[in-house]
C-alpha cells in the first residue's frame, strides 16, 4: 500500500471489530480501529509506529483482507453499481437503521475532528454498537470528553446535532 493511499475497513475487517473471531493481536486491533477512510497510510504508519505496533501493520491487515485502499474500493464499487442500485431500490433501510447509521457517522466524524487520539477509547465503544439507542446511551459520554477538549458551545453544538429528530 503505497503512502499516498487512504486505508478502509472491508465488510471482513468490520465484522472483525464487532465479533473478534480472527483474535488479532491487540495491537493490530488497535491499528485497525483507526483506520477511518480519512488518514492516508502515511499518517496511519506514523500512528503505528507511535503507538509500537508493527511496520508493516497496515499491509498485514490487508493481506487478510481486513482493509483495503479506498481507490481499489471505489473501483469496486463503481463495476457494482448498477447491481447495488437496483438492490437499493428493493430494500430501502428501515428508520432504525438510518437512525443507526446518521448517528454512527456523526459520532466517528466528531471524535475524529475534535478528539483526535484522545478520543480512541471512546471511538472502540462507537464501534461496538449495534443500535442507535447504544450510540445514544453514549452521547453523554461524547459530549463531556468535546467540553474537555472544546468550549462548551462547540460541545452543545455537536450535541445539538444527535437530539432526536435532528
């Protein structure tokens, strides 16, 4: 994987975050819960080798298929398309799990903009929920850790954003 590339989950490395059933070290566990679709693997190498995981972690975690770059991803998708359209079109997703998937996005992005490595632990519990009443639960917890690092109207804000029916 070249510097340049931006690292994502698979569906195999997501489902390893929830279900554990490859027992990867911990530390490429680690390294693989940062990886966001946002951090080029540069940054991710750095991050790594910051927290003494191994160098060639990332191209670990893609031989086993637990991420791959978000080129060879696009490209993928893209030859589905019309396929995934046409699935799409079949089964639109519940309310649950828009609710799911918009508070989802929403908490990552704000640990990722303004918690950075601070909000690592926080981003694991993120991870491991399965509804959007767990990601709920949680925004307390989000909104006390963006006071501590933000004023406080920032943390409103975000807040503000999570409240039901936003």
């Amino acid at each position: 994987m070249r510097d340049s590339d931006v690292p994502v989950k698979t569906n195999e490395g997501r489902d390893e975050i929830e279900h554990r059933t490859r027992k990867l070290p911990p530390m490429l566990r680690s390294i693989l819960l940062i990886v966001d679709g946002e951090r080029s693997a540069r940054h991710l190498r750095e991050l790594a080798v910051s927290l003494h995981g191994p160098a060639d972690a990332l191209e670990q975690l893609e031989q086993m298929g637990l991420i791959a770059s978000s080129a060879a991803v696009a490209a993928s998708l893209a030859a589905q398309a019309p396929a995934r359209a046409a699935a799409a079109e079949a089964t639109p997703l519940s309310a649950p799990a828009q609710r799911y998937q918009a508070l989802y996005s929403l908490m990552s992005e704000a640990v990722r903009d303004h918690l950075g490595l601070r909000g690592y632990f926080l981003q694991l519990k993120i991870e491991r929920c399965t509804s959007s009443d767990e990601l709920a639960a949680l925004l307390p917890e989000l909104s006390a850790a963006l006071a501590k690092v933000r004023k406080d109207d920032v943390a409103a804000q975000i807040e503000a954003q999570f409240a039901p029916g936003a």
